[in-house]
C-alpha cells in the first residue's frame, strides 16, 4: 500500500486541470480587431473592411467616443482592447487605436 500511494496522489495530482497562463478567454482577454470606423446615431462602430457589414460598437477606455474616434470616421484602423458580448454587437472597450489607411471601401470599390 505505502508503494501505491505515491502513484495515487500523482493520478490525483494529474486530474485536476490547471489554468496556463498567457492563455486567457472571456471577458478580460485582450483582442485586436481591424476595420473601419463608422458612426452610427451617436455610436461609433467598427465595420468588415470589405463588406462594412458592423463587427463590434467602440467605447474608448478613457475619455470621450467623439475625442477617440471623430477623426478616424471612414478609415481603416487596428483597435486593441477587451471584447464584451453584449447584444445586437459586441461592446470592444478601445486601448489603442492604429491607423492603417486613410480610406474604406468594400472589396472591388477600393481605388487604383
């Protein structure tokens, strides 16, 4: 019996699943989107750079909607943030904001 019990407790030990770090889901897990900017009643948006069908609603980590996204209305852009699912889009809270072109246009539309 004392020979087993070391083999026991490592079975035991081997069962129980242990988070990895670095590998987070759900809510506090930081994602990058990219696609373009669009304002909707008040609410700015990011759309599918090609289709501009609306990925997710953009809420800025601080400060204002209208001091983050104004300028960049109608470009292309990669946001880095937290990702909540919240009906009809998913809520992206925005930490950093890059610039990837200065125009947006769906596929077959973008200019030579």
């Amino acid at each position: 019996m004392r020979i087993l019990m070391p083999f026991m407790l490592l079975a035991v030990g081997m069962a129980v699943a242990v988070p990895q770090p670095g590998k987070q889901s759900g809510p506090s897990a930081k994602v990058s989107l990219t696609g373009c900017v669009d304002e909707h009643d008040g609410h700015y948006i990011l759309t599918n750079d090609t289709t501009l069908e609306p990925k997710a609603s953009l809420r800025p980590a601080a400060g204002s909607a209208e001091d983050n996204f104004a300028r960049y209305v109608g470009q292309k852009v990669s946001v880095r943030g937290r990702l909540a699912k919240e009906p009809p889009l998913p809520v992206m809270t925005v930490e950093s904001l890059k610039p990837v072109s200065e125009t947006c246009a769906p596929a077959g539309e973008q200019r030579q």
